[in-house]
C-alpha cells in the first residue's frame, strides 16, 4: 500500500512553534529558511536551478551509496554478508539524483522526486559542534529511493556528548539511562500543518571498511535514517502527516529517537521504529501520533529499541508479524508514563513495574483475528478504551492477527476492576481505529473475557533490565514456555514448583533451583530445563498426551485442533478454571488492576 497526497508546489514564511521546547526556534540558526522544490523535472533551490558543485550549500548529485550487484560476495570483499534481495544494479543507483545538503540551516522541502535521496552531511567533525544542526520541515514532499534510504542524516551534531567521548575511546564507562534530553540533537524534522508527506525508501546492507576486521563502513536499515540522535516533530496545529513505507525498517537512528508531535505513519517489511545502539539507544515518545503496521516481511516489531523504549504521551499504534515478534520491544527496559497505547503482537514486552500509567498485558489462549475489536470497560459497562483494526484506514488491508497486546490509557486507575471484550461494533467517533472514549454510546456483539492465568507483577528499575516475574503453580509457568526470548525473574516458590514439576514428570536431570533462579530469558530456562534431550528414554506419562519437552510444548485437549494458519498456544489435557492458590487466581472476567502494570494469562471467551 502506498499513499498519495496533493503536492502543494507554494512557498510560505512562518515562525516555527515546537512542542516540549525540544526544537526551540532559537536552534534552528537565524538565517532564513532553503527552499528545496523537488521534481523530476530539475530540483530548485530558493527558485533557482539546484547547483551540481560539490561543496555548495545543496548541491545535486548521483554518486548515492548503495550495495552493489555482484556475481559472488565472499570475504574477501567488503560485499561478504550480503544477500540476493540487498543488491541493486548501477544503472538503478546512478538514476537516482541525491540531493546533498552540507551546510546547518533550516530547509523546507516540497514537491516529487521519484527517484531520489535527501542527504545531509556535515562532515565528519560535525558531531562535536553545537552549531551542526540541521532542521528539515516536509511540507508535501514526496520521496522515493529504491536503493537506500530515501531521506538520511549522515553526520551532525550529537547530543549525547557522553556517549561521543566513549565511542572516540575517552572515557572507560558509558552510563545507559532511560531519560535522554535530545533538544540539542542536530538531526531534526519537522512535518508542516496541514501537510501530507510520503517517504517510500529501501536500505543499505552492511558493507565493510575493512572485511578481515568486518569494521563496519555503510549499514542503514531504514527508509528513513540518521546516524546521530534525531527528533520528530510537528507544527503549530499538529496535524501534519508522514507517510513511511519501508523495503526493510522504517524509521531508524543509530543512537536516539524523540517524536514530540505530528501524524507519522509507517508500513514497513521488518521493524517499524527502530533504534540500534546496544544498551544504550532511547527511543521516547512525548506527543503526537505513531502508527506501525511492521513485519510486513518474515520478521519484524512495531517499535524495536536496543536500549530503552519510553512513552510519555501521545498516540501509539503498533503492529507486529504475528509470527514471532512484539508491538513493542526493548532491550533494557520499556516505561510507558502516559498517552494511549496499543500494540499487538504473538510475544509482548511488558513495560516495567515502576512506569507511571497503568498498563494491561495479555496473553490471550489462542490467536485473536486481525479484524475484531478490542475493548475495555469498568464494571458498569462505560467504554475506556476501544480499537478497531478492521475501521483503521491507515493499516488498510495489512491488520494483523495476535496473541498479545499490551493497552495503556490515561484513563485506567490501580486498584479498579476492568470488563475487556473482543469483536463486535463500537458506536461512536474514531480515527485510525481508535474510538474517543467521550463519544461512544455503546457496543453491539462483542465477547466478554475471563483469564485463568496469575496477575503476573513485574521487577526492575530505570537502571535495570527487568523481566517478568514468573510465579504462580504448574499451569501459569508452563503457558509461559509459549512465549520466547522475554526476561525473566524466576521467584523461591516458582523454582520450587519448577522443581516439583520435573519431579513428577520423572525427571532425573541435576538441576538446582539457583540454577533456575539464574536464568534472565524464557529461553534460557526452556534450554536449561528441556535443552540436550534431558527426557530422552524416559516415561513421559506425567507429562500429558502430546507433551514434547524438547520444545516446550503444551498438549492440546483432546478435542482441540490447531485453527488453520494460526499459531499454537494449546491448553493442558481437560483443563478447568482452577481454584483460587497461593501464587494463582481462578477463572474471572474481573480485570482487577493490583499494580501500575498488570498481566494477565491464558485470556479467552468466557462464554458470557
């Protein structure tokens, strides 16, 4: 799918009015604004015809970095890693013009170019001066590159000045945290009230420097791409749409993300939002409205952070493949403190226990489909939340099946009790799917949930990792073995019924419970339990029918069969709400919010 918009060829001179003071006017230099009008037909710059010096201002070229088409890529080439699908040809690459922008101003950028990138490059000792800032505002531009990223911001200045001193090799300690001020971020955008923007873009894989030492040179996964930390914003209204539509990742950064305002809407192959520094990338949301259909392709998660993933506020919409991948995920942690959020994949990462808005996590028992509604009320029955993938205009065709979703609203309070339903027809205004609470007047055809699964509580700090905390009896720890790669806490009590469970599946294997306590992943418990064929040659009648603990599957009830195309999540044998347990909770259809972030498994109809 890929979207359209009028091109609005004018000219216009206004003050620029940024959210969160996080592009305040005074930073985007005192000059007046460049004029970039793109077309095919000859680009200009201020009305005049765009130089081809290198060194100007803006000067146009086709020398576009791009990995190139070869007949064999072995070590020995700085093209070893490459695949099929990443090569392009060089007549493709010298068709598109590059459009270089090398000095620090303010640009504004209108109009076509069908083959094309924007690229803005100060030059390598950029990164160190306060002063290399570059502000694009789009106002209708539209931008396709086939070969590499179609907008990219190569060398700016770098906020994050520690993270610069520890890369050039000055200091010995990089101090990660989740809060990251990037006001004073040199690579900046803007999306003009009013205005709608389509950036179609492809990617560059990684090409070495050196391909001995694989130092990397060239690698940009993203249609739209900085190297340094970038911001994203809207203007005065805020209501200014780009549209992304990516060959592989969406919208990257190589160190740290902030959108503070504006419509942004991606479609992409792989992840939608993506920040790469292991460890140490932020990727923050304080205003505005993300929309993600990701993994379009084999893989892929909505918002895929290597560091932190923050949400302050806002509007988040995320999809993932529903195949393996999350809404949200993050490597250190992810904190959602305000705004409304929904995001839906087969496995989620849960925000950590001390965010500040209440967060409802489910695990729902089988695949929910792509076109039905998701819904929650309080106890008497008044709409708090709604959307509605099958009325999302933006997704269109590409709504995804899931099997998790995590849903954050301002609106949710600790300690109150919570209906959620699935399908059906909301009555009231929406947009993108999701209904304003205000409006609704009521619901048609729409089914009640119940869990059986424990209100799971959550650890970690700002500083730590975090992880679910697994507690609970035999069934809630053994429906988590469907979910991989997640972090983990394993408590004393789940470890001793770890333990227990082994025992009377007549395991023989020695394993202790500080070994299980150790784990930090699912997956590493799964290996550490199931892994090196611990139950070959042994009785498995313990285990239930169909039990195959290699993999750490759960067997189907007996009557149960897999739905066609969609991903097994199967029950234990003549299954039945349990009783309440210390660690457990029985069958219910009352949500109860114990914490700021609640999770819920095993959800599914209740029959009411």
């Amino acid at each position: 799918m890929h979207w359209s918009g009028k091109i609005w060829m004018g000219t216009t001179v206004m003050a620029l009015l940024m959210s969160q003071g996080t592009l305040a006017s005074e930073r985007v230099n005192d000059t007046e604004e460049t004029l970039i009008m793109l077309s095919d037909d000859g680009v200009k710059v201020n009305d005049e015809s765009a130089s081809e010096e290198r060194g100007d201002t803006v000067y146009l070229s086709h020398d576009i970095i791009y990995y190139e088409e070869r007949e064999t890529y072995d070590s020995g080439n700085p093209y070893g890693e490459g695949e099929v699908d990443d090569q392009h040809s060089e007549s493709e690459a010298d068709a598109h013009t590059v459009v270089n922008i090398t000095q620090p101003g303010t640009y504004r950028i209108t109009g076509t170019l069908s083959q094309g990138q924007i690229a803005v490059d100060l030059g390598e000792e950029a990164k160190t001066d306060p002063e290399a800032v570059v502000t694009l505002i789009l106002e209708n531009a539209d931008i396709t590159c086939t070969v590499a990223p179609a907008v990219i911001f190569y060398n700016t200045y770098e906020c994050d000045t520690q993270w610069v001193e520890y890369d050039e090799g000055d200091v010995s300690d990089y101090e990660a945290k989740a809060e990251q001020d990037t006001s004073q971020a040199g690579a900046n955008v803007i999306i003009a009230d009013g205005s709608v923007n389509n950036i179609n873009g492809s990617y560059v894989a990684r090409i070495y420097e050196d391909s001995e030492e694989e130092k990397k040179k060239h690698k940009y996964d993203g249609a739209f791409y900085s190297k340094m930390s970038m911001n994203v914003d809207g203007e005065e209204t805020g209501d200014g749409v780009l549209n992304i539509v990516a060959d592989n990742e969406g919208l990257d950064s190589e160190l740290h993300l902030t959108v503070n305002g504006g419509k942004v809407n991606i479609q992409s192959q792989d992840d939608g939002i993506n920040t790469n520094e292991d460890g140490v990338s932020v990727t923050t949301i304080n205003g505005g409205a993300v929309h993600i259909t990701a993994g379009l392709g084999k893989e892929g998660d909505g918002i895929d952070s290597n560091g932190y993933l923050v949400i302050n506020g806002g509007t988040v919409i995320a999809t993932a493949n529903p195949a393996s991948d999350s809404g949200l995920d993050s490597d250190s942690g992810s904190y959602i403190n305000g705004g409304t959020v929904i995001a839906t994949g087969s496995t989620m990462d849960w925000p950590e226990s001390d965010s500040d808005q209440v967060t409802i996590n489910l695990q729902f028992a089988q695949m929910q489909a792509a076109d039905e509604a998701l819904i929650v009320t309080d106890t008497e029955g008044s709409v708090l939340f709604a959307y509605d993938p099958d009325k999302d205009e933006t997704t269109g065709e590409n709504n995804r099946d899931y099997q998790g979703a995590v849903i954050s609203s301002p609106s949710f309070k600790t300690g109150e009790d919570y209906h959620i339903y699935v399908g059906g027809d909301v009555i009231g205004e929406e947009t993108d799917g999701l209904y304003d609470a205000d409006t609704v007047t009521g619901m048609e055809g729409s089914v009640q949930q119940e869990y059986s699964g424990s209100d799971i509580g959550r650890s970690g700090g700002p500083e730590g990792f975090g992880g679910q905390r697994i507690e609970g009896g035999m069934m809630q720890i053994m429906q988590l073995f469907s979910v991989d790669g997640i972090a983990v806490e394993v408590s004393d009590e789940a470890a001793e019924t770890i333990l227990q469970m082994m025992e009377n599946q007549n395991f023989s294997g020695d394993i202790t419970a500080e070994e299980i306590k150790a784990c930090t992943t699912l997956q590493e418990l799964s290996e550490l339990l199931y892994g090196e064929n611990k139950f070959e040659d042994r009785d498995m009648s313990g285990a239930g029918e169909g039990f195959r603990p290699s993999d750490g599957e759960m067997p189907r009830t007996p009557d149960e069969k897999p739905q066609e195309g969609k991903a097994e999540n199967p029950a234990m044998p003549d299954e039945k709400p349990q009783e309440t347990t210390e660690g457990g909770d029985q069958s219910s259809a009352e949500f109860h919010m114990t914490d700021k972030v609640n999770a819920f498994a095993n959800v599914k109809d209740s029959g009411m």
